[in-house]
C-alpha cells in the first residue's frame, strides 16, 4: 500500500511538473511578428519599438532661440500679475538668479521692475565669451 502511495504521489508530482516547464520554456521566448524573439522587459514602459526621436539642434541660432524660448516661459512665469514686468523679489522666487543677480543693471530706467525687453537687451549688451582653442591631437 505504501508503494502504491509513493508511486501516485510521484506520478502527480512529475505530471504536474511537466506542463509548467513547457509553459515556463513558452513564454521566456515569445515569437514575435517576423520570426523576432523577445528578450528582457517589454510593456507600456519598455517598448519593443520605440517612435524616433527628432534630433534637437545645439549649436548656433537654434540653441539660442531654445535658450530665449526657455527664458521666456520662467520670466512669464515669475510675472505672477501678468504686467509684462517682474521685480527683484519675484525673479529671485522664481529662479531667476541671473536677472537677480544684476537687476539694478538691467533696470535701466530705475523703475523697480525689468520687462523681458530689458532683460534681452542687457544680455545683448554683454560681451560674449569667445571659444577656447582645442588643443592639437
């Protein structure tokens, strides 16, 4: 009686093992459309294909709009009455620190608030620093 026992027990065991391992072997490798096998994470946050990313300029006249663009949105943003113009305290608020910074500089006009004019102005008004020569290779 006892064999009996021990051998359905081990019967159920190894039959219940078999279909997992088939199963388990079936999905650490999906086919995918095209014959391709899956390897690692894939789901909502890791895609199989990904949509191509446009290249963003960063030289020249495109990084400088990007950084005016930038500018703008903060300075519109510290601009919490909506006037056009900020004050020292909100540009500090705001993390304007360069604006802060030189305020009394770019207020030229003395006025207690600088409008983004100004600020453009000003920066225009600096000297740009110039490009450091590469060493030879």
């Amino acid at each position: 009686m006892k064999n009996t026992l021990l051998s359905w027990m081990l019967l159920a065991l190894c039959a219940g093992t078999a279909p997992m391992t088939l199963a388990a072997e079936a999905t650490t490798t999906p086919a995918r459309p095209g014959g391709v096998v899956g390897h690692g994470v894939e789901g909502p946050f890791f895609p199989a294909t990904r949509p191509a990313v446009r290249p963003v300029a960063s030289t020249g006249d495109a990084l400088q709009a990007q950084a005016e663009s930038r500018l703008k949105a903060t300075f519109d943003a510290a601009d919490t009455g909506k006037t056009g113009a900020v004050t020292k305290a909100q540009a500090q608020q705001s993390g304007l620190g360069y604006v802060a910074n030189n305020f009394e500089k770019i207020d030229a006009h003395k006025t207690g608030k600088v409008t983004f004019d100004d600020v453009k102005q000003y920066l225009q008004s600096q000297p740009q620093p110039q490009p450091q020569p590469q060493p030879p290779q």
